[in-house]
C-alpha cells in the first residue's frame, strides 16, 4: 500500500511546535524618525527650486549654490516648527 504525498526520503523541515534554535534578533529600528525625514526631504526640495530660479535668474552657478543652500537653512528650523 502506497501513501499519496512527499517521498519519506524527502525533508519537511522541523516540526512547527519544534524548537528551531535561537530565536530572531529583534530588528534595529529607523535610523532617523519620519518626521525628521521630512523636514529634511521638504528643505531639500526648498533649496533645489531657490537654486534653479536663482540660476535662471542670474547665470552664475556659484551664487545659485549660495541661495539653494541658504534656502535649505533658512527652512528646516521653520519646518521643525511648522511640522508638529
């Protein structure tokens, strides 16, 4: 008489009520919280569009750099406040 199913040769793996080792290490949480993604992420897009207009405005890659960059600055203490 045959059985239906997987060969007896053929390994299934332990046993769910089986104690399979050690368990899991728990997982590191965020390195950075949500919010301050934010902040970041909404300052980043601020000193990006401060440059490109200042760019498009005046033609000169250094003083672009130096508003996009102030810009940035200038919003993330008014974001952190801003963003409750």
């Amino acid at each position: 008489m045959t059985v239906r199913g997987r060969p007896p040769h053929v390994n299934r793996g332990p046993h769910p009520d089986e104690d399979s080792g050690p368990p899991e290490p728990a997982r590191p949480g965020p390195l950075l919280p949500q919010r301050t993604v934010l902040i970041i992420f909404a300052a980043l897009v601020i000193g990006i569009a401060t440059g490109t207009l200042a760019y498009l405005a005046y033609h000169l890659l250094a003083e672009a750099v130096l508003a996009g960059g102030a810009a940035s600055g200038a919003a993330i203490p008014t974001l952190h406040k801003l963003i409750d």
